[in-house]
C-alpha cells in the first residue's frame, strides 16, 4: 500500500499526548510573517518581495482562491497513491522544490538544508544558479535525492557549457530554463533597503567556484573579490536571447529541458517545436512584471495548447495542500513551493522545509481524498468552478 502523507497529522496529534505540539504552525501561509519577525527587512524583503506593488503575486493568490473545489461522495479512497511520473522519473507526489537562490540569507545551512530536507521526504529539489552553495555540494548533501537543475543562461557560452557539464557530472538529472529574468524587475522592497545580495558576492557560489568563470578573470576570486563580482554581473542576464538560442541547449543537455516562466500558449508551443521536454507556467512568484496575468490563470490556456506534447508544471502563489489540487485541475501535471520553504529554512532549518512539504502533502493527500479522489491523475476541470462574485 503506498504511503499515505496524510497520517502526518496522527503523528502530530499522537505527540500532544506527551504535551508536543509542532514547532511552526501547520497553516503555512503564517509562515511568512512569522519570518518577517525573525529575520532583517533586507533578507526577507528579497525572498516575500515582488516587481512593482505587489499586484501580481496577490493576483497569484486570489487566482487560486477564485477556483473552488467541488467535492464528490461515495467514491472508494480508502487506499490512495500520490505517486506519479514526471520528466520520466518516479515521484512521491506531484512536489518538487523551486529553485529559490541564495538561501544562505535565510539560514547558514542554505541549500544543503533544503536539499537534504527534500531528499528526506523523497520529493526533487531544484537547485538555483543563484545559490549560496556550489552544486557539487549541495548533490553530496542530497545523496541518491532526486534533483533537477535551474539555469541563469548566462551571456558566457562557456560558463553556461561549464554549469551544464558540472550539473550533469553531479547527478542533476533534468535543466529547469528560466526565461522570465533576462533582467531584474522593478522590486521596491530591496530598492528601498538598497540590498542586493549578489554585490556582496553572495549567491555567486556556482560562479566564483567555475573554471570557466574564473579564466574569465585577471586575478583570483579571493584577490579582488569585487572585480569578480562585476564579471558575475556582467554576464548574469542576457536580455538579447532568441527562441532560437534554445538549439545550443539542446546539444549540451542531454536530459529533459523545461522552460520556466511560460504564460502563453504560443511560447509553449514554441517550447514544443524547439523539442524541450516541459514548460512551468510560472510568472516567478510575481517578482518579475507587476500587473501580469496570474499564473493559476495562464495554466488552463497553456495546458490545452500543450499538455499532450509537453510535461506542464505550475508555480507562482501555491501555499497549501487544497493549491495544489487546484494545479492539477487546471492542468498542471506537478507544481513547484517556492517561498513556503523558504520560510519553513529560515525559521527552522532542515526540520523546518521538512515541515512545511509534509504539512503540504498531508494536507492535499486529504483534500483529495475528501474530494473524493485516490490519485492525482482522476483530478480535472470538472472537479472546480470559478467563483465570480
């Protein structure tokens, strides 16, 4: 019988007998303020932060809320299978973790906290570019832990080469392509706090520790820190990137390749005719363009153009179990957490992200079943409605 993340909240009851109760709240979406209180407003301004007022992340959050779950009756659930196959990998449920870069601004474990929470409780992790730690030890921490790769495509054809070729010798099975940051959104909360981690030479790891990135400089990293930090910037984004860009990917990438960041049905099937393996509808947790469509609200229209050619994944506002069921309704065939995690690091390290992916799988392991489903795949359109009012 496949385990059920849902007696999660057995052990949790069970524990109160000695007079135990969990260490961070079970509602995930109080995480974030309880981070606001323990961390400085630098840090937690770049992770909660959005692009321009905030708009687009509400819209993210009010686009999932607007679906509503319509629950079915007298359907068997007894034994329920959250498992499921995505980029040709077996997974536990239909989790990953989002690439979230450095992570160090949240807890001195960063990464390898997350990566070894995620490889704990069986789900990927997705490694940033932008992380505090190099990738070769973040896969040493995860072990046999399912992981995936995000690519800042750099300007440097050789440093971008490089990242791949140590991704791939580092067990990092499948190329998560952010399209969506070929520069950096308008972010009143860090411009207000004029913190940018990356001028500090954090979130730098994978670079400062590259070969090629190094023969690009005239002296050491440890040497003239900043004259690396300005290459770092130099080459970060490419604003100038083209579909056709995608072909040199492809011949240096021999796994699955996904885009990140795909809201329109015609830059998916873009993504098709270009033979990558899977699109995200993503619009980066709202960070990016102020006033975009919500991502929940892209998911369907991409879904129907794509999701008979292509694996489609859904990020941007997911903070609870019932999100989740959501996300597949619509059509997504996994989702990515993002800042949930981030909080969960931050207020408690590794226990802490592993909390907040049991709290998430318990809670959609019950939703589904009180749904009246047994696996993610019976989940459809027809199992929601759109509120209005």
């Amino acid at each position: 019988m496949a385990k059920h993340w849902a007696d999660f909240q057995y052990e949790i009851y069970l524990n109160g007998m000695t007079g135990a109760v969990p260490r961070l709240p079970t509602d995930l979406t109080r995480l974030e303020e309880l981070t606001e209180r323990r961390l400085g407003p630098g840090p937690v301004g770049y992770v909660a932060g959005s692009a321009g007022d905030g708009s687009t992340a509400r819209a993210n959050r009010e686009a999932l809320a607007r679906r509503r779950i319509v629950p079915r009756m007298l359907r068997d659930v007894h034994d329920r299978d959250l498992s499921v196959e995505v980029l040709g990998r077996p997974l536990p449920a239909p989790l990953a973790l989002a690439p979230i870069g450095v992570l160090s601004i949240m807890h001195p474990d960063a990464e390898c906290a997350a990566a070894r929470a995620a490889a704990a409780q069986g789900v990927p992790y997705i490694l940033s570019s932008a992380s505090s730690t190099p990738m070769e030890q973040v896969a040493e921490a995860m072990g046999d832990g399912e992981r995936w790769f995000q690519l800042y495509w750099a300007k440097d054809r050789e440093v971008t080469r490089s990242f791949l070729d140590r991704a791939k010798a580092a067990g990092f099975t499948a190329l998560f392509v952010t399209l969506d940051t070929p520069l950096l959104a308008w972010r009143p909360r860090d411009l207000d706090q004029a913190y940018l981690p990356f001028l500090h030479g954090v979130g730098t790891a994978n670079y400062f520790s590259d070969p090629a990135f190094r023969a690009g400089l005239a002296k050491p990293v440890h040497e003239d820190r900043n004259a690396a930090v300005m290459h770092f910037v130099s080459m970060f984004a490419d604003p100038g990137k083209t579909w056709p860009d995608l072909a040199f990917l492809r011949e240096n990438w021999d796994g699955p390749i996904v885009l990140k960041g795909i809201l329109h049905p015609d830059d998916a099937r873009h993504a098709a005719d270009a033979g990558m393996d899977g699109v995200v509808v993503s619009n980066h947790g709202g960070r990016q363009v102020a006033g975009s469509v919500a991502a929940a609200d892209a998911l369907p229209r991409v879904a129907a153009a794509v999701g008979d050619r292509l694996t489609v994944l859904f990020d941007s506002g997911v903070r609870t179990g019932d999100d989740v069921f959501k996300a597949l309704a619509l059509g997504a065939r996994a989702v990515l957490v993002g800042r949930p995690y981030a909080y969960g690091l931050a207020l408690d390290g590794q226990a802490g992200v592993e909390h907040v992916v049991r709290c998430l799988l318990a809670e959609f392991d019950l939703t589904l079943a009180l749904s009246g489903h047994a696996r993610p795949a019976s989940v459809g359109p027809d199992d929601l409605i759109e509120d209005n009012a």
